[in-house]
C-alpha cells in the first residue's frame, strides 16, 4: 500500500496546476494517478483533426507557466506541446502513476484517510485532491442497433488516426463545438460527409491569426505578454453582462450572429436549418470561420432533428423520414457526462456516506470543490465551476487559493482534518442556483449539457469569473469544521 499526503487523480491541467501548487508550498509528498497511458489531459486525448482551443491562448495557458504561442487560438499540437513544456519545467513526470484507473475511494474513519482502491494497488493519503476534470467521459447515446453496424465507428475523444477516412462515406453524429471543428478539416477530404444534427448552435467568426516575428518578441517582454493577458480577460469578461445581466445585450449579439449567418449561408433552406430557436449563449457558442462554408458544399448534407437517426444496420444509418444512408464510419461528436458524471467512481464518505446518495438530485458542493461529510476531498472543476466566456484555468487557480489554504492551515493548527459544514454547503447551492435563474443558461429556451437531469444548471457558475475568485481567495473558517 502507497501512502501520501496528497494524492491527486487526474493530470491534465487540474492535476498540473495542483502539484505545482504543492510544490510551491512546500509540499513535495504526492503523487498524481493517471488511467491513461499517458501524462497529460484533454490536449494530449482529443487528437482529431481540427481540434484548438476556443480561448485566446495568451489568457489560455497557466499564470506560472508562460509560453511563446504562435497564434491567438492554439491548435491541438501545439497545446500538446504546452502541456509538455508545464510537466518538463516543474519535473512533475517523476510524481505520476500512468495506466492506473481508479475503481473506488472511501474514507477511513478510524485512520482518518483516504483509501483509493485502483486495478492493481491500494493507496492512502490525507488529503485527495479529485482533477478528472468534467469532460473526460464520453457519451455515445443507445440508438437501436448500434452493435450491427460493420463499418468504423469512434468518439472524437478517441479518433482512430490508423483509419484513413478520405474518400469515404463519413456520418458525424453531434453540431457541438467539436464537431463544428471536426467537419471543415475533413470535409474536403471525403467522399460525402453526413452531418446529423439535434439542434444547431449559435455561431459567431473566430478571430485567429498568426502571431508575427514582432509580435512573438514583444510577446517575450513580461510587462507586455501581461498587459495582453489582462486586456483579453476583461474583455471576456464583459460576455456575463450578455449571458445575465441583459437582454438587449443577447439580442445585440444574436443579431450579429445571424447576419454572420446569412452572409456565410446563401441558402434560404439550410440556413433554416441551421438557425438556433433559444436564445444564443443557452449553448456552448461556436467560434468558427471556417463551419458554415463547410457545411454548404456540395459533399455535404445536414440532417436536422426531423430527419434524425431512428436506428443502425449492418451499412449505415436509417433516418426517422425513410432514408437509409450507406456509411464506411460513424464519428460520434455527442459529447460527455459532464454534469451527472462529474465523478464517475464510487466514493464513499465519512460514516458510509456514499456521494451517488448525497448527488441523487443533482450534483453540489461548496464553491464547487468541497462537500460535507466528505474531509480532505477536494473536487477541481467541480460543480457549478464551468465558465462559458473566459479560461477555465482562471477557475482552476482560483480554487487552487481554496484548496491550498485548506491545508495550510490545518499544518499551521496541527490538526488532521477539514469539511466544510451541511449549513454552509446549502446557503452556497441555494445562491448559485438563484444566481443561476437569472441566467441565459437557464432561460434561454434550449436544453443543453449544462443541465443536469434534473434540469438544474450544472456545469456553469453564474457571474463573474472575478466573483469566484473573490469568493475562493481565503478559507472561511466559521464555514467549516476541523479536527
């Protein structure tokens, strides 16, 4: 049996960001677990083709860990590459356990530690700090037949790059932002392309470009990589006046959305089609430039709802008005088990207390990190932590400032343990979800992965990115109990 003062599960950014933190403080006695074969996370998973981040990649990136980005919206290689030059820089390669898949934890009562059961070993640590991060499970919906079809079928989090899909039948099932990536980059290349969407999503132009030689240098200079920094952030920052604040300010935008689309799509009938009936920024809006001409080649064919999949044969698709599409492979863009499946191993708390029975309703947990009954259990990305206009890793660090004054002062008051307590818990849930009602992601008219089954809004947190930060800045100690 291993034993640690922290474990950390998960290394893609979560996990880096906490053991550098650790490492900061001093702390050098952890090790972080990995079910893959590799260190990293969604940049070194999500390998297919057109994948980049939709986030400027100056504010895109960790404050410790700066980077000579070569253009404004990073590419999925070279985000792979950032993710090295982080875990090369702080040596973190020597503190991960590769290829180890979590199966269970529970807390031990009497040794007052966490016990995390994995294929092969058991391990124990005082503090567990869960970095699965909420899109890390895939989810391919249960069509009828889905096991008959001969052809090739993968997820975009898992593309087959042996598999040569040029001058093939291709079908990708999904409209989301990966698949909005997905389609351009493959559509020249392509027999014809099948595109099956449930609802279309609201799409505005991508601002990319590539940094110039002058840019690159003076992007080298710290004061002036921080002033762009900052500069991109509060601009960001302003889209929450839009997804809460005010109406005329979504409608403003919506309208700029649709004249993007009218002029990308000279179709009256696609673009029909491809026009959203919620309010814009309900769903995850899509950056591109590069979607909408995509989808009006003549190689390409959209099926909205009503001609959506009734089942798979032995050869392809038949679609719910009568079609049968002949298809060599299915790509399944249908996203993840963000909300319900925030953790997707059984975790069991002090006294038995199972987390499935605490999140039976819907998922919940103090500033989105910690839980009663559970001591020691920090959650990264946790719920209610998603951000729709600004870097998830501003989040990230901001619950690192929570995370690591917990333990800290458990260290400075020679205690073992810290929860925070059932009352505090429910006055932040309450909060959030009367926050959240004000919101476009909750009044907005659509039905999104934001939301959980049981129709509450999950995945976001509603305000500021600033007022999270505020709110995680120090620990409260009358919210919470430590022994």
């Amino acid at each position: 049996m291993g034993s640690y003062q922290v474990l950390i599960i998960g290394s893609g950014f979560g996990g880096q960001c906490a053991a550098v933190n650790l490492l900061k403080e001093g702390i050098e006695d952890f090790l972080m677990l990995e079910r893959r074969d590799f260190f990293g996370g969604t940049w070194c998973q999500n390998t297919y083709p057109g994948a980049a981040v939709d986030v400027p990649s100056p504010l895109y990136s960790l404050s410790f860990a700066t980077y000579d980005w070569s253009r404004m919206f990073a590419e999925q290689d070279e985000l792979h590459r950032y993710t090295r030059h982080v875990i090369e820089h702080f040596k973190l390669q020597d503190k991960v356990r590769l290829g180890t898949n979590v199966e269970r934890i529970e807390w031990d009562d009497e040794a007052r530690q966490w016990v995390v059961h994995t294929a092969g070993q058991v391990y124990q640590a005082q503090f567990l700090i869960n970095a699965t991060g909420p899109l890390s499970q895939p989810v391919i919906p249960a069509f009828e037949g889905l096991e008959r079809f001969k052809g090739k079928t993968f997820h975009t989090n898992h593309w087959d790059h042996a598999y040569d899909y040029r001058h093939k039948r291709v079908a990708i099932v999904g409209s989301g932002a990966s698949a909005a990536q997905v389609i351009p980059a493959i559509a020249p290349e392509v027999e014809h392309l099948h595109v099956f969407q449930r609802t279309p999503h609201w799409v505005l132009p991508r601002p990319d470009r590539t940094f110039g030689r002058l840019e690159r240098w003076l992007l080298s200079v710290a004061p002036l990589r921080t002033l762009l920094r900052w500069s991109i952030y509060w601009k960001y920052e302003t889209r929450v006046i839009a997804f809460k604040y005010s109406r005329p300010a979504v409608h403003l935008v919506q309208h700029q959305a649709l004249r993007f689309l009218k002029r990308q799509v000279p179709d009256p009938d696609l673009r029909r089609r491809l026009t959203p009936d919620y309010l814009i920024g309900c769903k995850r809006v899509i950056l591109s430039s590069t979607l909408y001409p995509a989808l009006c080649r003549a190689n390409v064919s959209v099926h909205s709802q009503e001609q959506g999949i009734a089942a798979l044969d032995e050869t392809g698709i038949l679609t719910r008005d009568g079609q049968h599409i002949e298809l060599d492979l299915i790509v399944w863009s249908t996203g993840y088990d963000a909300t319900d499946g925030v953790i997707s191993y059984p975790v069991s708390g002090k006294h038995g207390t199972q987390l499935r029975d605490v999140w039976a309703e819907y998922p919940r947990a103090y500033l989105g990190t910690s839980l009663p009954n559970f001591p020691n259990l920090f959650i990264v990305t946790g719920p209610n932590t998603g951000i729709g206009h600004t870097s998830a890793l501003f989040i990230i660090e901001s619950q690192m400032n929570y995370i690591l004054d917990c333990i800290r002062t458990l260290k400075r008051k020679n205690l073992h343990s810290i929860e925070v307590q059932a009352a505090a818990e429910q006055r932040y849930t309450a909060m959030i979800h009367r926050e959240m009602q004000r919101t476009v992601w909750k009044s907005g008219g659509c039905h999104s992965w934001y939301q959980s089954k049981s129709g509450h809004v999950i995945a976001m947190f509603p305000g500021f990115s600033f007022t999270y930060h505020y709110l995680t800045r120090r620990l409260r100690l009358a919210d919470h109990i430590l022994s």
